[in-house]
C-alpha cells in the first residue's frame, strides 16, 4: 500500500471516528451507536466489493480496509471510494 494512500485511510478513520463518538454523545446512546456505525461500515465495503462486478472498483479486504470500515463506519468507505478513484486516474 502506497505512503499516501495509507495516510488517506488513516485520515478518513480518524475523522469518520469522531463523527461516531460527537454524535454517539449528543444521542446518550454510546454503544449502540458505534455497534450500528460498525455494521454499516461493513455492509458498506461488502457492497462496494459487490457492485464492482458492475463499475470495475474493488477494495482490497485486508486489515486496514477491515478496521478502518469497522471503526469509522459508512464515512471511511465512501474515504477509501473517492481516493480509490482518484489514485485509478
């Protein structure tokens, strides 16, 4: 993995993260949030994966992809979308 696409997931992580706990705390409901946040996130990059039969984009299904979809969620898939697109170009 590149240098600056590893810094691209990093950084979509870490804000997808903060998104998760500001809004896990405004709802008074923590855990719940951030087990949805990680089940969406990993529904997220299996239908990524899924519909790249279609539109030819793949996301690689490795310990990054997996924790940082696990952790920041829908965010970090739609991160790791855009700069997919971007470093194909």
């Amino acid at each position: 993995m590149s240098g600056m696409f590893r810094f691209g997931v990093i950084a979509s992580v870490a804000i997808g993260c903060l998104i998760i706990i500001v809004s896990a705390f405004k709802t008074k409901r923590l855990f719940s949030c951030i087990f949805l946040s990680a089940l969406q996130g990993i529904a997220a990059i299996f239908a990524v994966n899924a519909s790249g039969l279609i539109t030819g984009l793949h996301l690689p299904l490795n310990g990054y992809t997996i924790a940082s979809s696990v952790i920041g969620g829908t965010p970090a898939v739609i991160g790791m979308v855009v700069m997919e697109i971007i470093f194909l170009l």
